[in-house]
C-alpha cells in the first residue's frame, strides 16, 4: 500500500474486518445483520480504494453497497 494518509489505511484494515465478519454471519444463515455489516464495509472500502485508484474497487464496493440494501429491503423480518 503506497498511500501516505494512516485514515485510509485503516478505513481498508477496517473494511477487510467487517468482511469476515459480515461473510461469517452470511453463512451462519444471519442474512440481515451480515448484509448490514458487508454493506458497511463496502462504505469504508470505497475511500481507500478512490485515493489508491483503483477503479475497478470503487465500481465494486458501489455496485455491491446496492445489492446489500436491495437485499436487505427484500429479506423477510418475520
């Protein structure tokens, strides 16, 4: 990681936690808080991977930020 700024490096730690955390509780069958936190890690992914330029993060951390709100309107809370 070439980026000088300690914020965006640990927005990117960060992120890459609460996606083993959100992949954790997806598999353990706990869709909407586990759709919640991955959705949550795509938001502190997206300003590290803007700074680093890497494109083809930010088009997916937004793509997949709207999958997981989609999908946690979509899931059955009863």
């Amino acid at each position: 990681m070439s980026s000088s700024n300690w914020q965006f490096v640990f927005f990117r730690y960060f992120a890459s936690f609460l996606f083993i955390l959100s992949h954790s509780l997806l598999v353990l069958d706990h869709l909407p808080v586990g759709a919640a936190l991955h959705g949550l890690g795509e938001v502190f992914i997206a300003p590290w991977a803007f700074r680093e330029r890497a494109w083809d993060l930010v088009v997916i951390a937004v793509l997949f930020f709207f999958f997981d709100i989609w999908g946690l309107i979509n899931t059955p809370w009863n």
